[in-house]
C-alpha cells in the first residue's frame, strides 16, 4: 500500500469545483511530481491533503490510515508537513526561531538540535544568517528556510508548493538539487511545480493536473517525452 | 562519540526564541524598582500625608494592573483584539458580590450566600474563564476586525444583563455592602488582636486599606509569575506563532482554534480574578461599573505599556492610572493655584462667558488626556516598554520599507 493516497477526491471553493476525482498516490522514498498550469488545482490538492481543506467527495489515506476529515494539526503529527504556497515564514522572527517554530510539535529538545544542524548542512546559507529576521532574507533564501522549516517536523512526507516561484535560474537549480538530496535521505516528497520541465527531471514519477483533473500520468521520463506534455509545459 | 555542541545544552534553544538573555536584564531593573516601590509605598505615603489615601488609592490601582495583565495574554500574546475585556471583569465582580452580600436574600432563591472570599476569587475566576471559552467557541474563526466587534457587542450585551436581571442582581441600585474578606483564623490565630505579640496586627480588611493593597500586590506577583511562565511555554510560543501568521502556523501542527481559546479564556480569567477583588475593595457593585470605557482604558493601557512586555504593561497601567485619577482629577485646582502664584489670578473668575480657569480645566479634561495619549503614541509608537520581539518586529517593518524604497530607486 502507498504511503499517501488520494482516491477520487473532489473539492470545491463555494460553488466553484476545484477537484475532480483525483487519484495519485506517493510511495515511500518517490519523488512526486504535480504539474499544471495556474488554477489546475495544484494548491487545493495539496491544502485537501494537508487538512486546510476538507474534501467534499472521495477519500484520502495516509500511512495506512484515513485522514480525509482530519484536521491540518492532527496530520502534521501523523508526518505530512509542508512549505505552503508563498513560503509564508515567521517573517518577524529569526531564522533560527522559524526552525524551532517548525519543530512545535516535537518535544525531544536534543533531536530538535540535531536536526536544526542537519538543516544547516543542507543549507549553508542559512547557518550564516541564523539569527538574521526571515523577513530580511533574499527571496531564495526565504524557499529555503521554508523547506528546511518544513523538514523540523522530520516529516514521513514532505509537500513542497511552488519551490522555484519567483527565484534566479541559478537558485532554482540549487531548490532541485536539495530536493533531490533531502528525498536521497529518505524523505519522499510530494512537489507542486509550474516548471514543469525542472520539476519533471527530480521527479520519479508525475501527473499532470488539468482544470482539477488529472490528465496524464506516468514517470517523470515518460512525462518529458510525451508531446502532449512538452506542448502544453513545457514549450516546445 | 562527537555531538554538535547545541545538543549539549537544548535547554538554551527555547530561551533564544524568546530572546530572554537581551529581555533579562531591562525587566529585573523594572521589577526591582516596582518592588522597591511597593514595599516603600504605604510607609512613605502615610509619612508624607498624613493619611492612607495614596495607598487605597494604589490598591484600586491594582486591580487596572492585573486588568492590563490579563488582557496583555489575549492582545498582546495572540494578537486577537478584544474590545468586552470589561465583560469579564463584570462577571467576576457580580459573581463575588451574589455569593457575599444579602443580595441574594432578595431573589428567587430567598436566601443569602456568604461565601468566604478566599474560594470566591478563584470561583471568579473560573467562571469567567469559562464565559471566555463560550464566547471564544463561536466567534474565534472570525479574524482581525470581526472579532473585535463581536467583543464589543459581547462587552455591551454583559452589564446590560446585570442591569436588566434586576430580579438577581437588583439592576440599576447596584449590590452594596458586599462581604470584606476575612483571614482564616488559621493564619490570624490566637495570637492575633489586641496582644502584644500580634504578628498581623490591623490586618483588617474593613478599616485598612493596606490590607487590601498587600492583597492586590500578592495578586500581581502571582498573576506577573504565572503569565512569565505562560509566555515562556510552548502555548505562548503558539500565541506567537499565530499573531504572526494563522495559516502557517496551522501548517506547524498547532490547533488554532484550541490555541486561541486558551488565550482567551486564560486573559479573562485575570479579569475574573480582578473582578473579584473589586467587588470586596469597592464593597460596591454597580452595572455601569463596567462599561465600554473600561475595556478601552484597559486596552489602552496595553498598547501604551508596550504590547506583548508584561513589565511594560504592568508600568502602562500604572501611568494611564495616574494620569486618569491624578493629573486630570486634581488639574482645575492646580491650575487655578498656578494661575494665583504667576499672578493671574484673575482668569480663576468668571467672567462673562469664561467660566473660570477651574471650571474650562474641567471641562477640558479629556480633551488633555487625549493629547496625551496622542503624544505618547507619537514619541514611542512600540510603547513605553515594548517586548524585544515587537521592537524587532517594528525595525523590520521599517527595514522593508527602506528597502522597498531602495528597489524603487534606479540602479546607476
């Protein structure tokens, strides 16, 4: 059984539906790519997963239980944590304060320590800036607090939502690289992308999300090759 | 076994979120001096005047300082805006005043209540904990602005049921002659009275009002201790996590809605607690003891304290106190003793339509401590005393402005 999976689940803001019985699934140690254009859905699937969002049909299973009603402090205990769409960090707060921000819902103060290092060894930059205010922070450095933020809860599943939005070309190769490193330690990773071609290459496996249905699925190769897909995203 | 040198000490990880080692030193110098003070306060009043005025006087006072302490929790913690603070402090007063008054002779039930005071202030107190839970329970989805006006109304709608259920808490003529507390003979014990070895000798409630001023500091000090370690606990790190952003917050695992509660309950639970004590000081309960300009006053005396700085609230309270029962009260006289000692004497007459210095001070009166509220908003916009964290927060603010600024600016 995959560790995350969503089976048809549909979801609306008011009237409006933004979900069409979507199914995917995320497997232990995959990398799984969202792609779409804007307004695909890509967000409400990931607020429905994380419990921002309750879904109004189908059913959402995670680590072998249902989570589809629950609330979002409730599954970022069960291990669902993400860097939610426009970073939103504790832009008043230090950097190192975020981290801790990150790790509320742990107690074991050694392991927090420990793993505020291990994300200081994935981002140099931030040890640097420790108690720098976030708000302060280079836009590249903000995605990257904000994925090292979501790593303190040490996540069973990491969502990612837009990583590359608004970043250099040279910082967005950086954002993929720590992606891939951070699945390479053994965190599967769910990642939301409009940069479909970058976000294609990390990942193993992809679907593509089109007016709140999924369209097309296969592994992330396969995706690139696929004409529909390089018409549509990625421009050629 | 090699370790990163953090692990050896994860007791100071916490502490740095709350900036305590740069916070320490400025709030022990303002705690030591309010010790000082208190200590040296009824000795050196009564010396000096003759009389115990000042220290009753600095008992009421109290009670706003334990007000702005508990609305500090819900406004300056969480960040929520509470405009009924004075709701609270409304239920813990009745609820003290029913249960130790003959009031209760007079209701339905037929039967007076004299419930010591001692139990009374924590029934106060947890009453209206749980009036802040039932009115937080529907209304803490709604954010910013909506709160605030539910508040308001919730502040409205409460003395307006103390004045309307006249039947229980007679109305407009208010409850008198509410019970004074009473030390358990445990503590006076035989030795206490007229004897020559009294250990509390005078410590009556109904003739001293330094009685009640040791009451109302002991109060503080509990209340200072119990919030310093709130602020400090994981909950007030989810107090501030949500001031600063809801959503992400959520995305951290804290339950918001449960979070929030808790400020709210735990800031009117002061109020009860407050409340309580008014009610025995005061001897007097009265619905329009807690109109809207109650919760106001107190709201004001937090923002002017520095938001968020239990010191500083403590101290903002103490100052809109003083301004309010002091400076203004004794202004007409002082101007017109002023104007006689310069020399114009003649502007204390009326004249035509000058109705004397006195008289137009008076009038003038709200007019002054709008100005000044207006000027201590000017000089220090954080506050008297504002916590490290706000402080931050406003050069941050004025950081990204600078910066914005900057980008706008073409490159050469």
């Amino acid at each position: 059984m995959s560790l995350l999976e969503l089976k048809e689940v549909s979801a609306f803001y008011g009237r409006i539906q933004a979900l069409r019985s979507v199914t995917l699934e995320v497997d232990q140690g995959e990398v799984v790519a969202l792609i779409g254009s804007n307004g695909a859905g890509k967000t409400t699937t990931l607020r429905t997963i994380s419990g921002l969002m309750h879904p109004a049909g189908g059913s959402i299973n995670f680590d072998t239980r249902d989570i589809t009603n629950t609330g979002p402090e409730t599954i970022v205990q069960r291990g669902i944590c993400q860097s939610p769409e426009g970073r939103r960090l504790f832009v008043r707060m230090s950097v190192q304060d975020n981290l801790l921000m990150g790790a509320y819902i742990r107690t074991d103060k050694p392991g927090i320590a420990a793993d505020i290092e291990r994300v200081f060894t994935l981002f140099p930059r931030l040890k640097e800036r420790r108690t720098q205010i976030s708000g302060t922070l280079s836009g590249g450095e903000q995605q990257m607090l904000a994925m090292g933020r979501a790593l303190m809860a040490r996540p069973k599943l990491l969502m990612l939502d837009e990583p590359s939005l608004g970043l250099a070309p040279i910082l967005v190769e950086t954002i993929f690289t720590i992606v891939r490193e951070i699945n390479a330690q053994g965190t599967p990773v769910l990642l939301v992308e409009q940069n479909a071609h970058k976000a294609l290459e990390v990942a193993h496996r992809g679907y593509v999300l089109e007016t709140g249905s999924i369209v097309k699925t296969g592994t992330g190769k396969e995706l690139l090759e696929s004409e529909d897909v390089q018409k549509a995203y990625l421009g050629m | 076994m090699s370790e990163p040198t953090t692990v050896k000490k994860p007791g100071s990880l916490w502490a740095r979120l709350h900036l305590r080692e740069r916070i320490k030193d400025r709030d022990t110098a303002i705690y030591g001096v309010l010790l000082v003070v208190v200590l040296v306060w009824p000795m050196s009043t009564y010396y000096a005047t003759g009389s115990s005025f000042l220290t009753s006087q600095a008992a009421h006072a109290g009670t706003w300082v334990l007000l702005a302490i508990g609305l500090n929790v819900v406004v300056g913690f969480a960040g929520l805006l509470d405009l009924g603070y004075a709701a609270f402090f409304a239920i813990g007063a009745y609820c003290y005043a029913l249960f130790a008054s003959f009031q209760l002779q007079s209701s339905p039930l037929h039967h007076a209540y004299h419930l010591p005071f001692w139990l009374m202030l924590f029934v106060g107190m947890f009453v209206a904990a749980a009036a802040g839970a039932i009115l937080g329970f529907p209304t803490l989805r709604l954010r910013g602005d909506y709160l605030a006006i539910v508040t308001l109304g919730f502040g409205e709608i409460v003395p307006q049921l103390f004045l309307n259920l006249d039947q229980w808490t007679g109305g407009i003529n208010a409850i008198g002659s509410i019970d004074q507390p009473s030390l358990p003979g445990w503590i006076t014990g035989p030795w206490a009275g007229a004897t020559s070895i009294a250990i509390l000798p005078n410590f009556n409630f109904s003739y001293d009002p330094t009685a009640y001023y040791v009451l109302v500091v002991i109060m503080i000090i509990i209340a200072v201790v119990l919030v310093t370690n709130l602020h400090r606990s994981r909950l007030g790190r989810a107090w501030m996590a949500i001031r600063e952003d809801e959503v992400a917050a959520a995305a951290m695992g804290i339950n918001t809605v449960t979070t929030k509660l808790l400020a709210f309950s735990i800031g009117a639970s002061f109020s009860g607690f407050a409340g309580a004590y008014y009610g025995a000081s005061f001897g007097l309960v009265s619905p329009d003891s807690f109109l809207f300009v109650v919760s106001i006053t107190v709201l004001v005396m937090v923002v002017l304290g520095g938001m968020g700085n239990i010191t500083g609230v403590i101290v903002g309270a103490i100052a809109i106190y003083f301004v309010l029962n002091n400076v203004l009260v004794s202004l007409p006289t002082n101007a017109e003793s002023f104007a006689n000692a310069v020399g114009l004497g003649f502007i204390t007459k009326t004249n035509g339509d000058w109705p004397g210095l006195a008289e137009e001070a008076r009038r003038l009166q709200f007019l002054l401590y709008g100005l000044i509220l207006v000027g201590m908003m000017l000089l220090r916009p954080q506050g008297l005393f504002p916590s490290r964290v706000r402080e931050q927060e406003l050069k941050h603010d004025a950081v990204v402005e600078e910066e914005t600024v900057a980008e706008q600016v073409p490159a050469r």
